[in-house]
C-alpha cells in the first residue's frame, strides 16, 4: 500500500537516486525537506538549479568552476611552470587543502579504465597535450589515483609526455592502493606529493 502521498513517494525516490543514499536515508532526507520553513527548500532548490546552470569547465585546466578561468588558472602567485594532473576536482581540492601545492592543475575528468570501456578519447588527455604544446612547463606531476585505472594513465601519459622533453613525476606509492585521492588525508597527500619520482 502506498501509505504516502504521490509527491512524498517521488520525493522519495528522486532522493534516493544520489550516491550514498538508500532508501531509508531518502526518507529521512523527504520528511525534513517537507518539514523546512518554504524559503529555505526554495534557497536549496535554488542553489542546485543555479549550480547546475554555471558550473563548467576551466578553459585552461577543465576543473569545474562558474568562471571561464577557474582562480587557480589565473592567479599569477602560482607557478605556471609546474602541472599537477588528477583525475577529477575533488582530487583538486583534497591538495588544496593542504596549502603547500603552488603549481597549477589539469584535471582528466576520469581514467583510461577498458573495463567499462572508458579510452584516451573519453577523458581531457588531448587536451593536456595541447596545452603542453603551447605553455611553458617544466615539470607534469601526475597525480592519478593508485588503482589499476590511475596507474594505466600515469603510464600512458608519461610515455606521450616524455619525448616532449619535459620532466614528468608520478606521486609516491605512499597513497594507499586503490585508494581515491580525496579520502586521504592531508599529511599522506603531501608525502605522497614531496616522494614523487621521476618517471
Ligand atoms: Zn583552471
């Protein structure tokens, strides 16, 4: 029996759909919403709505930002020179949090990963070339994920990379396998970041 309404019930279910939330969650989640003051549901809606519409990629390194550079891109304090290559924003953030990174960034948006069918052409590689082609760098610091996927990446880029001449870096072996770079913390990040070997 459908003991709630049609609107709870797609609530419900709309809810459920996000990572992470099953269904008791996405219960719980339907019932505070309707229990919230009407502004404060319409300020949440709102805030998705406008994040979805203005977030997109930086021109330069394809993180996701509402600006057509993100910060980073365009701050003159970091060291252009150096490109740290991660997989995806969150990976971003996790090193900017530990506030001792001063290059600047690429972000793939994914690993070559044949397993679910996921290629060179699928993530943001040939635009790393190209930016590499045009820009001054001296250093590619390649941050993927220690997984099968990241380290399959970390191969094939530095094989593209280096006969560019340019030094390319991969993070130590101290970020736990398999583990997702966002997970760790900060201290393991910056070991992981300061042990890197040249590739
Ligand atoms: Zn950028």
């Amino acid at each position: 029996m459908n003991y709630n309404s049609n609107e709870i019930t797609n609530l419900i279910e709309q809810l459920s759909k996000l990572p992470g939330i099953g269904g008791k969650s996405a219960q719980r989640l339907a019932f505070h919403i309707i229990d919230m003051p009407l502004e404060q549901v319409e300020k949440l809606s709102d805030t998705i709505l406008t994040t979805k519409q203005k977030v997109r990629c930086c021109k330069s390194c394809y993180t996701l930002t509402d600006q057509e550079v993100c910060p980073i891109c365009s701050s003159e304090s970091r060291d252009h020179h150096v490109v740290m290559v991660v997989e995806d924003t969150r990976d971003l953030l996790a090193y900017e949090r530990t506030g001792r990174y001063n290059g600047v960034y690429h972000v793939l948006h994914g690993a070559l990963d044949p397993s679910i069918g996921r290629g060179p052409e699928d993530i943001k590689l040939k635009e790393l070339l190209v930016r590499l082609q045009s820009e001054d760098v001296d250093e590619v610091i390649i941050a993927t994920n220690s997984d099968v996927a990241g380290e399959a990446t970390a191969m094939y880029l530095s094989k593209l990379i280096k006969p560019s001449g340019i030094k390319v870096s991969r993070i130590a072996s101290g970020v736990p396998i398999g583990g997702e770079l966002e997970c760790i913390d900060e201290v393991t990040l910056l070991r992981a970041l300061e042990g890197r070997v040249e590739l």
